[in-house]
C-alpha cells in the first residue's frame, strides 16, 4: 500500500498513538491545520474524551473568535478515535506520544511497522529519548523521527523535528511542513 506524502491530498491523515494531554493537543493542532486525525490510546475512554475536550477547546476558540464556528466543526468533523492501532493502516505519519519509556516506545514502533505503509513516517513525540534508539527497533529505521511538541500544545507554537542517526531527509522534510 502506497500513502500519500501530498498534505493536500483528500486521503493524506496523521494518526496519533496516545491521547493524554500531548496527544490530544497533537490532535487539536493537527485538525484546526486542516488534517485529517485518527487518534487511539490503550484505554478507549481516554480517545473519547481526548476528542471530546479537543472539541469543546476548538469550539472554545470560535466562541471567542479566533476561528469561525464553520472551521471549528469542520476541525472536529476531522477527528475520528479508532479501537486499536490497526486503524492507523492508512495513515501517511503516525505520532507516538506514549509513555516516556525506551523499551515500551520500541515495541510500539515495530508493531506500528506491521501495521502501517512502508511510506508512513512514524514519529516520536518524544522529549528525552534518543530518536536512533527508538528506531532501532523497526526494520525501516530510516522514516522514523522524533516530532517533539511542548506542552501545552495548543499554546505552544513550537515543534522539534528531531532526526535519528538513519532517518532520511524527505521524513524530517515532510514533518517541517506539517
């Protein structure tokens, strides 16, 4: 299965890999930006309530006028919780904001490497972990990155785009334009 790389193509999503607070501010970014978000968490009722609160602060945002009420619910329309990573097969980049954990954190990307297409990026949202450790758990090492957010996501308007030891330049390049 090929994925789309075009950020404008209807298909292209980003699916996130843990909906505590940095994956559901991940989302919230992401889906106000115009993307299209698959979300999943280990427990379901955490996506649930990751897209629920994700939802309330974008239409938050429209009561007080940063964005209009049509592109509020157009964000939210973009943001869908699915059961288990499997619904992450489509996907063009996969976040991962789990546990800061090594060896947790290298068996949720190889198992995403089963999962997803051999062109998905997968990245890390990852604050002190090295980026060529996680990656040394996948075959394809070279789409793996680290994709750090600050935290409180929706206020931060920064993002590291971190590069492992393999990582080509066409994933870093691609995460930039995110």
């Amino acid at each position: 299965m090929t994925v789309s790389r075009d950020l404008d193509a209807p298909d292209f999503a980003i699916g996130i890999v843990g909906a505590g607070a940095m994956g559901r501010g991940i989302a919230q970014i992401a889906a106000a930006g115009g993307f299209n978000i698959r979300i999943t968490d280990a427990a379901p009722e955490v996506a649930e309530a990751s897209v629920s609160f994700a939802s309330q602060m974008l239409r938050r945002a429209a009561e007080k006028g940063r964005t209009t009420p049509a592109d509020a619910e157009a964000a939210v329309s973009r943001m869908t919780v699915v059961p288990d990573i499997a619904g992450l097969a489509g996907c063009a980049v996969v976040i991962e904001a789990i546990v800061e954990d090594l060896d947790v954190k290298r068996e949720m990307f190889a198992d995403l490497e089963n999962v997803v297409s051999a062109s998905c990026i997968l990245a890390s949202n990852t604050s002190s972990l090295s980026v060529t450790a996680i990656a040394s758990a996948c075959e394809n090492p070279e789409r793996v990155a680290g994709f750090h957010f600050f935290n409180p996501v929706p206020l931060m308007r920064v993002v590291e785009v971190i590069a492992g030891q393999r990582t080509q330049a066409d994933a870093c390049e691609a995460l930039s334009a995110i």
